[in-house]
C-alpha cells in the first residue's frame, strides 16, 4: 500500500495544549452561560469554548448543559432516532491493540471471516428483522484489502429478501491509501469511519505497539483526511473513552472535527463515543475509565460543540444508560446487535466472549428496543434518502445548517416507520407506531408535501409500494 499521507497531512493535535485546556481552566458561571447560548444558536464551538465547558462541576450548572443539550438535540433533529445494525465481516487482525480481544497476539481468539453463503444468511437474516442500514465492521489485515470490502458492500446491496433489502452499507475498516478509497466508495458505501481511539500521542503508543500497522499516529489521524481527497465525503470519527483523560479526548474530537471542516468545508458526518467494555483476554488499568455521571457530561458538551454533526450511541452501553443518554443530543442507535462472526443467524443469545471484540451492554431483540424508543415518543427511522438524493458531504452540511433538513427527515423518517410496522413488526409494536405517526403527522402543518406524505403512507399500507421517499 502506498504510504502518502494528504496533501495536509499534518498532525494537528497539541497535547500540551488540549492538556492545558482540559485541566487548567476554572469554573466560570457567567462564561459557560454565554457558550450556552451560541450552542443554542446552532454555532459550533471553538475548542477553548469546549473547554470552558468540560469545567463546570457544579451540579445546577451541569443541569443546564443537560438541558441545553436536549433541546439543541430537539431543534436540530427532533424526535427521530436512526437506526443501524453492525456486522463484522472478519477478525483477523495483524494489530496488537492493548484493548482489543481481536488483538494479533491473543491466541484464544476464534478467528473466522464470513465466506459468500454466511455472508448472504447474515445479510438475509437482518433484512428479515426489518434493517436497512449496516455498518461493516473489518479487523485490519491483508485479507481485507480495498477491493475485497468494495466486492463485499456489492454483495450485500444484491441481496433481497422480501420486502427487505439494505439501502446504506457504511464501513470501519483499517484507513488506507487513496487508491483504496477510491475502489470502495465505488462501491457504492456510504460513511467511511475511522476511530482514532485515544487522540493522547503517548498513550496511543502504549496502547498501539508501534511495530504494527495501527503504531504509525499520523498515517491513523490522517486517514479521514485522504479519504476526503479520493471521493468519500461522509466521514465518522470516534475516541474509545477510557484510555486516557476524556475531558482531553473531548477536544481532541472537538480539534479533529474542525480540522476537517476548516480544511474540506465540512465536518464529520458523524461522531462515535464508546466506552472501554469488558472483553475476552483484556484487562485494562481502570484509572481512566468514564463514570456514567460523566459519560453523560460528554456525550451532552459534544452535542453542544458540534450542532449538526450525527451522533452515535451503541449496544456497548446497557438499555438503562441508552435510555438516559439519548435525550442529550444522540441521533443515531444500533438495535438487536450481534458482534459475534455469524452472530445474527445463531438460535441462542448467549454471548461468547472469545468470539467477540467485547462485550456488549443492551442484547434485546430489534422489535423491543423500537417499541422502548417509541413508547418514549422517538421515532425510529430505517431513511437513506439524503445519501440516495447526493445529499451528502458538503451539500448535507448545507442543508442541515439551516435546518432544512427537517423538511425531508420527519416525512422520511414516517415512510420508513410504516415499512417497518407493516412488514416486520408484532400486533403491539404496530398498534404503538401507527399511533405515534398519527400524533406525529398532527404536528405537521398541512401543505403540498403534507398530502404528498399521506398518499405515500396509504401507498404503503395498501398498495404494497416500497423506498417512497423526498
């Protein structure tokens, strides 16, 4: 692989700096009301805003950032909850990750990749729960190479069954050249997602032996960066909280963020915030380990920092955190997740730890988390219009920024709600969802789009159209 970083392939992170900001600075009331309030202007936050932030302690003031998150949240993407499913494709790693049960040197590890029938049986099987939007989750080794993902993301978008079919294949894979990334977004995916796991140079060392391929900091932190160059143009970054400081980890996520807006004209697509779990062979030093008081706290000042960028809240946490966490500004959630190779097509539920990367924290099944998110008056949404539309990149920024983007996610977000309801879903959960779309279309004043949306809903219901969207 050709080893060229992007035209701007520099490191931009400055411990000392984000170091400083994370530690030094004091709590100031009259401060962190006044970056409240650019928050709520739908303004993104300058890293040293981020930071005055992060050093609010007191709890009235905390409350307020709570609260502010969840109405920011409101205001920019309303009710809606998307919802996505991962599936890992492969195992076999040539990485050493401290915090990693696929690590290359842990020999307890069962390591498998899904050859073309388990593939297909997999595919057909969450299609048969009602997904249409997956993650594909590859371990970094010469076997993945870009032309065997492009081959693999061909492969699921094939695959019918029924009425299902998956309409978005996003990937986390190994960063790669730009050759690479040009041969799988051919391919057809939508968000290319790289987690830079810990933005602190030395404890990514630590964590990274840098002998392996993952050891090289800047070729990782740049990865999004080359991206860019070859075509992609959603992107998603993460940090794993829990190696190190995550006040630090904040603005590291916060610094990369404008990085790319500054350099590309838009930021990430979407942000991920995972917290270290527990995992077969891995036994980390808890100094750093997030409580959920203050996983809360982050997960609401990033809501604040980024207004428009999506939001990702996975299985790794339980049901009781997800339900609390949501409200702060996550706009995104996995559902009836499987990360065991070949998990989804498995009769029993139990978990094998040395056959997944970690363990996760909610197992229910799909249909009981929607029904959980609506009886709390979200709207699950299976939409994939924007990324079908060309309405990605820059072009996604430019709609959202004004919040236009509500003019196509509410009606889109109902017309994937009623696939759903009238071909997967039990008496129940269908008696909750078509009362939540009644209350929902009451909310929307009536209009040409309005009449449009109800024809397409009765299209749904009665004459058995599909992927009828604006």
């Amino acid at each position: 692989m050709e080893n060229k970083l992007s035209k701007h392939g520099v490191d931009f992170i400055d411990d000392a700096k984000l170091d400083k900001l994370a530690r030094s600075i004091k709590e100031d009331k009259v401060r962190v009301r006044e970056i409240i309030a650019k928050s709520m202007e739908k303004k993104p936050l300058e890293v040293e805003e981020t930071a005055v932030l992060l050093s609010a302690e007191s709890p009235d003031l905390v409350e307020e950032i709570f609260n502010a998150a969840r109405q920011l949240k409101k205001d920019v993407y309303g009710n809606r909850i998307v919802i996505f499913a991962p599936l890992y494709i492969g195992n076999y790693c040539v990485n050493d990750c401290v915090y990693c049960a696929f690590r290359n040197s842990l020999r307890t590890t069962v390591r498998k990749t899904l050859n073309k029938d388990e593939l297909v049986a997999q595919i057909e099987a969450l299609e048969g729960k009602g997904h249409k939007r997956l993650i594909l989750v590859f371990g970094e080794h010469p076997n993945y190479t870009p032309d065997f993902i492009a081959d693999t993301v061909r492969t699921v978008y094939s695959i019918k069954k029924d009425h299902g079919e998956i309409r978005r294949v996003n990937i986390n894979a190994a960063p790669m050249d730009h050759e690479g990334y040009r041969k799988v977004k051919d391919s057809g995916i939508g968000t290319y997602q790289i987690f830079q796991e810990t933005y602190h140079h030395e404890t990514y060392a630590k964590m990274h032996p840098p002998q392996t391929h993952k050891g090289d900091y800047l070729w990782r932190l740049d990865g999004l960066s080359r991206a860019f160059e070859s075509g992609c143009d959603d992107m998603g970054i993460g940090a794993l909280f829990g190696l190190y400081d995550w006040k630090f980890e904040v603005l590291g996520l916060v610094t990369h963020s404008h990085h790319l807006q500054k350099t590309y004209g838009v930021g990430p697509h979407t942000i991920s915030f995972p917290r270290v779990r527990p995992a077969h062979g891995v036994a980390l030093d808890e100094k750093y380990f997030v409580s959920d008081h203050d996983f809360k706290r982050l997960v609401a000042i990033l809501r604040l920092s980024v207004p428009y960028t999506g939001m990702i809240l996975t299985a790794r946490e339980t049901m009781e955190i997800r339900r609390e966490v949501m409200a702060f500004g996550v706009s995104q959630i996995d559902a009836g997740t499987r990360i065991e190779l070949a998990g989804y097509t498995k009769k029993d539920e139990k978990q094998e730890l040395n056959k997944e990367q970690f363990q996760i924290g909610d197992v229910r099944p799909m249909e009981e988390i929607l029904r959980d998110l609506m009886d709390n008056g979200y709207v699950p949404s299976f939409c994939t219009s924007c990324y079908r539309s060309g309405r990605t990149g820059q072009i996604f920024m430019e709609y959202a920024i004004p919040g236009f983007i509500e003019k196509f996610c509410t009606p889109n977000a109902l017309l994937t709600l009623e696939e759903y309801l009238v071909d997967y879903a039990g008496p129940e959960t269908k008696k909750v969802g078509e009362k939540l779309i009644t209350k929902e279309l009451q909310k929307i004043k009536d209009s040409p789009q309005k009449k449009k949306l109800l024809e397409r809903l009765g299209k749904i219901k009665d004459s058995n159209e599909r992927d009828l969207f604006f």
